[in-house]
C-alpha cells in the first residue's frame, strides 16, 4: 500500500519570499524521489503517514493534536527569531509574542529539518533535542534554472535595455535593511560605469524593516541601477543570465534560494563574509568584509576574465554539491527513517498495548474474584445486616482494617474495579465521618500519585489501555494546552464531578512535575471527597427515611 505525504504550505500568501520558492522546489523533489513508494499531496484533508509542515499558520498549529494521532509530523525550519528580527517591524510585544509562538510550533513536531547545520545549535538552545533535527540544504531544479545562449542573453539584455557589453551586477531579495540594500545603492554610486539590477520588492509591505528609509534610498538612487520588483519566479531565469554576478549584501541569512539558483546558472557569487555560509559555501562563492572589499572583488570579476571563469567554474561547482540527484537522495533516506521509525513506534505501541491489556485483565478477574468472594462471604456470615456487623468484622483486623480500606481506595484508582463513588459512601459507613474521611483521603490521594507515576514511566500506550480509545481521544488534546492543563487540572480536581482519575494519568503525560502534581492532589481533593461523602450519606439516609 502506497504511503502518503502531506505537504502543508501556506507561502503563497506572502509574494517573492524564499519559503515560497523552497517549497515548490522541495515538493516537485520529493514527488520525484518518493514516486514508488508515496502519493505526495498538497494540503490535503485526509489522513496520511507523514504531514511536512511548510509554513507555521495558526490553523497548521491548532490541527497538530488532530494529526497526531494518524500521523508523523515534519516540520520546516525556514526561520528563527534571529532571522525575523531584521526582516520585519512590529512592536517588540507584538515581535516576542510571535517568536514564541514559532519556537511551541517547532517543539510540537515530532522532527525537524532545517536547511543550515547552524541551526542545529541553535533550536537546541530554544530547548529541542539535537537528535530531533536533521540537516538537509534547499535545492533547486535544474529544469527551472540553467545557462541561456549568449544570443538569448543578449536579447534579455536588450528587452531590459542593458548594453550586451556593460558588466551587470544582480542582487536578488527582499527589499529589507538586513538584505544590505542601502549598501547596494551606495557601491552602485561608486562604480558608475557597471549596471545594479535589484530583484525583488517589499514582500511585507509597510512593515519591512527599514521601509521608509529604503523608499528615500531608492528616489536619490544612481541612474545606473535598476529596480525590477517582485518578478514572477517564471521569469528569473532569464534575469540571472542577464547578470554577469550575483552579489547578496545580506547581514543576516540561512540558505538563500537565490545562491543556489546562480550556482544552477553558473553565475559568479560575491555575499558578505557571515559565519554562516561555512558549512554550505566552502569556496562556492567569494566573499567580502565590506564595501571596499565588494568593489575590489566585483572591479576584479569585471577586469580579469580568467578570475572570472574561476569563480564561475566554482559556483557550478557549488550546483553539483546541490543538485536534485544528491539532495534528492538525503530527502528519500529522511522519508524512509520517519516511515521506519513510525511504523516501529506501532508495532511497540500494539505489543506494549497487548501486555499492559493482558496484565490489567489479570489484575481486574482476581479483583472481582476477591469481590464476589468477600460478598459471598459477607452473606454467609450475615456481615452487611448492619453497619455494625462490618464494623465488628473489620475489628478483628485491628490496625490492618484501616490499612487493608485504604490499600482498596488506592487500588481503585489505579485499576477501576469498583467506582470511586462507592469506596468514598464505605469508609463512611464503616468508620464514621470523620476516620472515613480520613481513610479515603489517604487512599485516593496515595492511588493517584501511583496512577501519575505509572503514567509517567509507561507512556503513551499503557494510559491509552488504562482509560480506553473513546476516554483517550477525548481528553488527549488536555496535552497541548500547556501550563493552562495545570489550572484546568486543579480546578478538575476540587470537583466531585470531574473524571479525577483519568486526568491523573493524562497529567503523567505532560511535563507536571511529581512536586506540583502532590501539591494539586492533596490541596485538591479533600474537597470532592468531602462532598463526596456528604452527598452519598445524605442519600443514604433519605433512601433510610424513605424505606
């Protein structure tokens, strides 16, 4: 049976940004490489194997708990809060705010891929284990980006009215401070002899970094520059073969699309000498410290045709590295991992269910088998004629009556022989209000410290067993509430009419200390035993009254 991936993407909304491109290219890729094995389908409904988080959308974040439950979550690292700070400008509460939010997006994946090995390091200092993440690099087709003939060149440059001789340098982005834009302007002005072509526009609007400031750059900018706009990505092939260099001036980066399209073009590159590129650009692309370097290096690319052909050979150089065929090849071992471990996290799940069903049974038949004997022997030896009668057979036990009540109360917590409700009207008919309370207090609140502790060393499968498919399903998604699960938690158990003991094991599951857990447990629960109990003893005595 075929699998299926989901491949969530909500880029389109924002026109000429990276991510938008990164997706096409990766689920045109990974459609090609899992053809046998997987249907790859785009924000479809239905339930798959795998569902690829592109983008962090607020529906894409409130369905997590729903897909969960079918399937293994893969989530995109295109971003982090370091990255968005210079791309846009909100207020700070506003900018904290969403930067939270990205980094409960990504930790609620079950993995994670990320486009620069940096960022390993650095989700893992927002709290994610390394071994969650996985580093494999944007790619780019070599059907959509690739060297034109020097007459289709020519016919570019001529419909864009550039001399076939003028020596062109492209910068490709967003219009953003941190994209080095005024640095561009500024070179421009200093080589008055080359043509700048920028590609690109102000993806965010009013809120890109630097807006006003840029608008003003651009009035008094140099004639020998060009801005195109947001140009349909189409379209941009044809622009790079119009370049003779593709220069990105950015202060801060991840992967940019726009490197690994020149490298598909065979197109010289010049950026800024971040830290970043490291472990992806090796010797692919020169770099720059500043503006005197960049002039320096682009008057060198201009006037040295054998310097030239060497940075061109080296970008080519670069698309090999990052061809379809080699990351093609790192996305097809990714898909098999998940599908593997997926599929083995089920059978684990199956056989784990299976001994936990088995050994609950058990427990349960020698529950009721002691049940049934106790009532047959109760009868027989006329101990439920009065509440007396019980209080005399439990005498016998002396101090082990008490414990033997509250070893029952304890247990019916953790395995639901006999309904809670009972246990709580028992110890107050055998041992009075008052020693009743007291007895069921320390037997409940001791049942649902072992529930939280079995939950917490068992997981996921043996609490699913305990509490059932439908109760499991209904109160799972209590997990992605966060630190409001606490709250709701304590409220739930003051109240006499709240599911205790199911949220007791569902608490296991979160990241409730044992410290916080007890504290809520032995603050909590006096009340709703205590109403407990006075309810139920005032039933009694009215059923008395009325029979």
């Amino acid at each position: 049976m075929m699998k299926k991936i989901n491949m969530l993407s909500k880029a389109d909304m924002v026109k000429g940004q990276g991510v938008l491109s990164a997706h096409d290219e990766q689920v045109a890729l990974a459609k090609q490489v899992m053809k046998q094995e997987a249907v790859v389908l785009e924000n479809a409904k239905a339930p798959c194997d795998i569902v690829h988080y592109h983008s962090i959308n607020p529906e894409y974040y409130f369905s997590i708990p729903a897909k969960r439950k079918q399937s293994a979550l893969v989530g995109y690292v295109h971003f982090l809060p370091e990255t968005v700070e210079n791309s846009i400008s909100l207020p700070r509460v506003a900018k904290n705010t969403f930067y939270k939010y990205m980094i409960s997006f990504y930790k609620k994946m079950d993995y994670l891929v990320t486009v620069n090995p940096v960022f390993i390091d650095k989700l893992a200092d927002y709290g994610i284990p390394r071994e969650k993440v996985t580093y494999i690099p944007n790619v780019v087709s070599e059907k959509n980006f690739y060297p034109l003939s020097t007459e289709k060149r020519n016919a570019i440059r001529k419909k864009c009215k550039i001399g076939n001789d003028t020596f062109t340098v492209l910068c490709v982005g967003q219009l953003q401070k941190r994209k080095g834009v005024l640095e561009f302007i500024e070179i421009a002005r200093k080589m008055p002899d080359c043509q700048f072509v920028w590609a690109g526009g102000f993806s965010f609007g009013k809120i890109s970094e630097g807006y006003e400031e840029i608008r003003e750059a651009m009035k008094h900018a140099p004639k020998n520059i060009k801005f195109l706009g947001i140009v349909d990505r189409e379209k941009m092939n044809e622009v790079y073969n119009m370049a003779d260099v593709m220069f990105l001036p950015s202060y801060e980066e991840l992967f940019p699309m726009t490197i690994l399209e020149s490298m598909n073009c065979a197109l010289p590159i010049l950026v800024r000498d971040l830290s970043i590129y490291d472990p992806i650009l090796f010797d692919y692309a020169l770099r720059g410290k500043g503006t005197s370097d960049f002039i320096r290096i682009l008057t060198q690319l201009k006037e040295e045709p054998d310097f030239y052909q060497r940075s061109a050979h080296a970008s080519y150089e670069g698309h090999l590295r990052y061809s379809t065929e080699a990351v093609g090849e790192q996305w097809k071992k990714f898909y098999h991992r998940v599908l593997r471990e997926q599929a083995e996290k089920k059978r684990g799940f199956t056989m784990e269910k299976t001994k936990t069903a088995m050994c609950l049974n058990l427990c349960t038949i020698l529950g009721m088998a002691g049940m049934i004997w106790f009532i047959w022997y109760g009868i027989d030896n006329r101990l439920f004629v009065s509440s007396e009668s019980l209080q005399a057979f439990l005498d016998r036990f002396g101090l082990f009556a008490p414990a033997l009540f509250i070893l029952i109360q304890m247990v019916q917590v953790v395995i639901p022989i006999l309904p809670g409700a009972i246990g709580c009207l028992g110890g107050v008919l055998i041992f009075g209000p008052v020693w009743g309370f007291v007895y069921n207090y320390v037997g409940i609140a001791m049942g649902s410290v072992l529930a939280f502790l079995l939950s917490k060393h068992y997981g996921r499968p043996f609490v699913h067993h305990i509490i059932g498919e439908k109760n499991y399903n209904k109160y799972i998604g209590w997990l992605d509430k966060g630190k409001a699960f606490d709250k709701a938690f304590a409220v739930a158990i003051f109240l006499p009419v709240a599911p205790d003991d199911l949220l007791c094991y569902i608490a296991g599951l979160t990241k409730m200390s044992l410290k916080k857990f007890t504290c809520i447990i032995l603050l909590g629960k006096p009340g709703s035993i205590f109403l407990y109990s006075l309810g139920l003893t005032g039933i009694m005595e009215l059923i008395k009254y009325v029979f």
